[in-house]
C-alpha cells in the first residue's frame, strides 16, 4: 500500500488520545471552534474554490456550500459536543462470580475510524469532533468536489491540535482518488472501522468492497404516508418540512403514500410543494386529483417519468425507490394503510418513515411494522438527525441492525472491552 505509511502514524497516534483527559478533549474542541469562526473568510474562500467547479443545478451543490452561518452552526455543534458527557469508561456491566472473579464490561474507542464521503465538508468537523471526543483518531476521504474545503478544514484543525501538543495525525485527510479509497478499505490492521456517508452508490461499493468492517449509513428513501384519519392542516406543514426544508440531505421525503378516501385533500396537501417549486410524479389517481390544482409545468405522470428516467439509466429499477436529493417527488395511492405498510416494505431504505394519522391503532400498527431506524407519528423525517435528537454532532445515520441503528453519535463510535480482576482463582 503506498499509503501504509500515513495508516502507521494515524495508528500510532491514536494511541495518544489514550492519555489525554475529557477536560483536554473538551477543551481542545472549544479551541476549534472558535478558530473556525476567526477563521471564516478563509474556509469560505477555499469553498468557494470548489462551489466554482460545480454546477448550481446539481443537487449536491447545497451539500457542498458552506456560508457563515452553517460555519457559525459547525461551530455550535462542536462546542456542543464538547459539554456532552464522555462515553469513555462507562461501566455497562459489573456483576461477581460465584468464584469471586470481578466482571466489568466498559466503553473503549474503536481505535481508528476512516470516513468516507462525498461533497459534504461539514462532515470534516462533525467527524473530527465526534471521535475526539470519544478518544478515536480518524481519517478522512472526501470527494474531490470538496478537496478545497476539507483540506482547509483539516489544516486549521492542525494548528490548534499542534498548539495542544497534540499529534495533528489523530485527523488525517486522504488524496482524493479513487486509489486512496482502494487502500483505505483495504487497510485491514489499522483503520478499525469504516463508516461511509453518501449515495446508494458509494455505500453499495464500500460495503461490496472493504476488507475492514463497514457500517452502512444513509442512502434513504423516505416515506410519509397521510392515512384516512389524517389531519389536513398538520398532513401539509409536515409533508412541506419533510420535503421542503433540505432537499439534498438523506432525511428528505421521497414519496408520499395518500389513502385514496383523502384524494379530494390532496391539492391542500400540496399547497406548500408548488410554493417551493417541487416536481410530482404521481401515479393515475393522484395526479387526476392534482391536474388543475397543481401547475402544469411541475406535475408528471408517474409512469412516464419512470420510462424516462429508465431509458437515461439502464440501472435504474423504479420511481418508487428513488432517492430524490432534489426538489421532487413521487405520490403513491393506496386503498388500506396495509398497502402502504407493504410499499414501504418493497420500497423503502430503512431510514425514516412517517405516519400522518389521528388513529391511535393506525399509529401503533405503523410503529410495529415499519422495518426503518426511525419511525414517525405526526411529524416529519426532518427530524433524524444527531443534533436534533439531542446527541450533539453525527457522524452518521445507521441504516443497518448489526450495531448502532439510526442517528450515530459518540456511545455508537465506541466499543467495549472486559476487565477481568481476580484473586488467584483457576479454572477447573
């Protein structure tokens, strides 16, 4: 590996963080923040350099742009981070055997944890904050898209650590190559655990790919589904946020699932979509319920479109399970809350699915039966995320049930060790 070497230093180092106090943890993230707010016009300047290389159409430009205020809320969350308790040294079990051997089970970092992502440089300092905090060196490999702005991130993390007498190799970025990416998921014996944060497709190739192990995060395709005892007025704020608030992000609605008996509500539903601009491609029913309330410009039938996107990407499967990132839509009527409980289940990612019902049953059979790592009652999906669970930063959101499931924060990026202290027993 050519990149044996930077792999040994962010190794070795890791062991450092071993000594350092939570008082020094905390305090050395407090320092990072306030270097990002001094610091502000140079990372915007740095983004900027990348923000030109993209087109404003792609949906990942919002990803990428930072602004002073999404700098100021990075710092916010840093220093957030940095008055949460220390996941470090929690006792998780603590039991004596008959023998009089003394059993505790008690949370260690991973070691080293490699991030890769795409055109999102805030995840630079949400990473670094998460495992400093939580005594976890990491390394970095973002896209080239945001080369610019990690590499600004990551060299103004440096000087403060170096200032700390801190070995800066505790946070190391990788080129941005695909090469880099081979060898990261190839570094079996220094990167302990492997978390990428993206599409579908860069999760399916890091997962198909890695030789280290892997927690998979993200790709959503999300859900709400508005039942026959839906309240319209709270349906519409709900349905708008989930898809309105950020489109790019992987918590934004995919599709809305609408009992048929509500298709007359439909257009007051959407009211708020058509203010943002929000394409909708839906399926006969819905959009016979639209046509003439919604504009013309913004509405499609959901199987032309699907032909369409089909003959642009032999690879892709259906409308239905399409990740969005953009302002669009697919709307789906279904007869039954079954039905749409059984859409969900063919289509859905096991991210973040809403109910929109005032049907207490209703409620309880959806939180039984949808598959996903968050599921919602009369709120939107918007809400999966670290910092609004109160967690602090995220590092990521869990899809998977091996491990940590949903909003991953500092408890899900440690693991736990046993401490054994005896009196001379042996074993028979």
């Amino acid at each position: 590996m050519e990149l044996k070497e930077t792999f040994q230093k962010v190794k070795a180092a890791s062991k450092t963080l071993d000594l350092l106090t939570d008082e020094q943890r905390n305090e050395v993230l407090k320092a990072v923040a306030d270097a990002i707010i001094a610091e502000t016009p140079a990372l915007l300047k740095a983004n900027a350099e990348d923000l030109a290389k993209m087109d404003k159409a792609n949906p990942l430009y919002d990803r990428l742009q930072l602004t002073e205020q999404r700098l100021q809320d990075i710092a916010s969350d840093m220093r957030h981070v940095s008055t949460l308790p220390s996941p470090l040294g929690r006792v998780l079990k603590d039991k004596t055997l008959e023998n009089g051997l003394h059993l505790q089970r008690v949370a260690v970092p991973f070691g080293v944890i490699g991030m890769i992502y795409e055109a999102r440089p805030n995840v630079t300092y949400d990473v670094f904050s998460l495992c400093f905090k939580s005594g976890n060196a990491c390394v970095l490999k973002g896209g080239k898209d945001a080369n610019a702005s990690n590499s600004a991130g990551v060299e103004l993390i440096h000087r403060v650590l170096i200032t700390f007498g801190i070995d800066p190799n505790v946070v190391t970025l990788l080129p941005a190559t695909h090469e880099a990416t081979g060898e990261m998921l190839n570094a079996v014996g220094y990167i302990d655990l492997c978390i990428p944060r993206g599409g579908k497709k860069l999760i399916n190739f890091v997962r198909d790919t890695a030789k280290v192990p892997v927690i998979e995060t993200g790709a959503g395709v999300v859900h709400c589904y508005f039942d026959k005892d839906g309240d319209l007025e709270m349906g519409k704020r709900i349905i708008t946020n989930a898809k309105c608030r950020r489109v790019s992000v992987c918590n934004a609605l995919d599709c809305l699932l609408i009992h048929e008996s509500r298709l007359s509500d439909l257009p007051t539903l959407c009211e708020g979509l058509a203010e943002k601009q929000t394409k909708i491609h839906a399926d006969a029913k819905a959009y016979e319920a639209l046509k003439g309330h919604y504009p013309d410009t913004l509405l499609y039938k959901a199987e032309e479109s699907e032909a369409k996107m089909k003959e642009a990407d032999a690879n892709m499967k259906s409308i239905w399970n399409t990740e969005w990132l953009s302002m669009q839509m697919g709307i789906k009527t279904v007869v039954s809350e079954d039905e749409a409980l059984d859409h969900i289940a063919t289509y859905g990612s096991g991210h973040s699915e809403s109910i929109v019902s005032n049907d207490e049953t209703a409620q309880k059979k959806f939180q039984a039966m949808v598959d996903a790592a968050c599921v919602y009652v009369n709120a939107p999906t918007s809400f999966t995320d670290g910092a609004q669970f109160g967690l602090g930063a995220e590092i990521g959101i869990s899809t998977q049930k091996l491990g940590a499931r949903g909003p991953m924060a500092l408890e899900e990026i440690t693991t736990y060790k046993w401490l054994i202290t005896g009196n001379g027993q042996t074993r028979k």
